[in-house]
C-alpha cells in the first residue's frame, strides 16, 4: 500500500430525486418538546397537553395500517400508567 497516494471512486449508478424548493418548505430546525422541556421552558402540563394533542390525532386523524397499530406509541396512556 502506497501511502502516499489517494484516490476517490464514485459509483456512476445514482439517483437523483426532486425535492421542494426552500420557498415550498421550510427545513428550518424546530425547538422539540424534550429540549423545551430539558431547558425548563415549558412546564409539565403544557408539555403532557402536546402530548395528548399527538395522541388524539393519531388515533383519529394519522391512517395507519390496522397491522402495525400496535407499533405506535401512546404517550397518554403510558403517562397514565405512571
């Protein structure tokens, strides 16, 4: 092995996909709840509001396969369970 030679190879099979513009969509970063949480800028019941506002659209509004309804997580329910 020749350490003084470097090489880069590209595979010339690639693809290309058409994404929206960033006027379409706006990529960018949101402040997500845990980090709001951790940086005590919400409190627990503004927090397990949101969660119950994810709950209920998941269970009334998100269409999910009747096979894989298991897979998603009630944060309600487990806060519940607590």
């Amino acid at each position: 092995m020749n350490i003084g030679t470097k090489s880069v190879k590209f595979n010339s099979n690639h693809i290309e996909y058409i994404t929206y513009s960033s006027a379409e969509y706006d990529r960018h970063s949101i402040k997500h709840v845990v980090y709001l949480k951790a940086q005590k800028k919400i409190s627990d019941q503004e927090m397990n509001q949101i969660y119950i506002l994810l709950d209920i659209y998941k269970l009334y509004e998100m269409d999910v396969h009747k096979d894989s309804f298991q897979n998603n997580m009630y944060h309600s329910k487990r806060n519940l369970l607590r």
